[in-house]
C-alpha cells in the first residue's frame, strides 16, 4: 500500500504520494502527543514553534525538517520510526 492508499485508509484527505506521506507523519506526532497526554501548545512551546505551526504540522499541510522530526520524538518519548510511515518495501 503506498503512503496516498494509507491516508485514504486513515480518512486523511491526500492529493499525492508525497502530500500523503506528510499527512501520515503528521497523524503520527498528533497521536503520540495525545498518548502522552500532551497538548499542541504544550509541545509547540518545547519546539519553539507556535501552536497553529504544530496545528499545520500534524495536518501534514507543512513539513518539519529531520531534525525537528528527531526532537519530537525525543520529547515525545517514541522512536523515530515511530513517526515515519512504511513504505511498499519495508
């Protein structure tokens, strides 16, 4: 299943296999944040980044770079891959 059919899946809206990639990894972080029992401002705020930047983020309407991908999972408390959706391959 490519990452566009897993969003369909998921009920995310999804207009390529890149934009679906990006919604997938944005439900991922909203998930683990709400596993945690964390809010989007409490995160934001440890991120630096605003709320409504998060909000964007776990939309999958922006992208974070790797780095900033790394940190969530760090505060989060999740493996990386975690957060990564699986390809075709794996």
């Amino acid at each position: 299943m490519n990452y566009a059919d897993q969003a369909r899946a998921l009920d995310l809206p999804e207009y390529s296999e890149e934009s679906g990639f990006y919604r997938l990894v944005g439900a991922a972080v909203q998930k683990a944040r709400t596993r945690k029992g964390m809010k989007q401002i409490e995160l934001a705020g440890i991120l630096g980044v605003s709320q409504s930047g998060l909000a964007r983020f776990e939309k999958g309407e922006t992208r974070f770079p790797l780095y900033e991908l790394v940190q969530v999972a760090r505060v989060l408390e999740v493996r990386l891959t975690a957060l990564i959706p699986k390809g075709e391959d794996s």
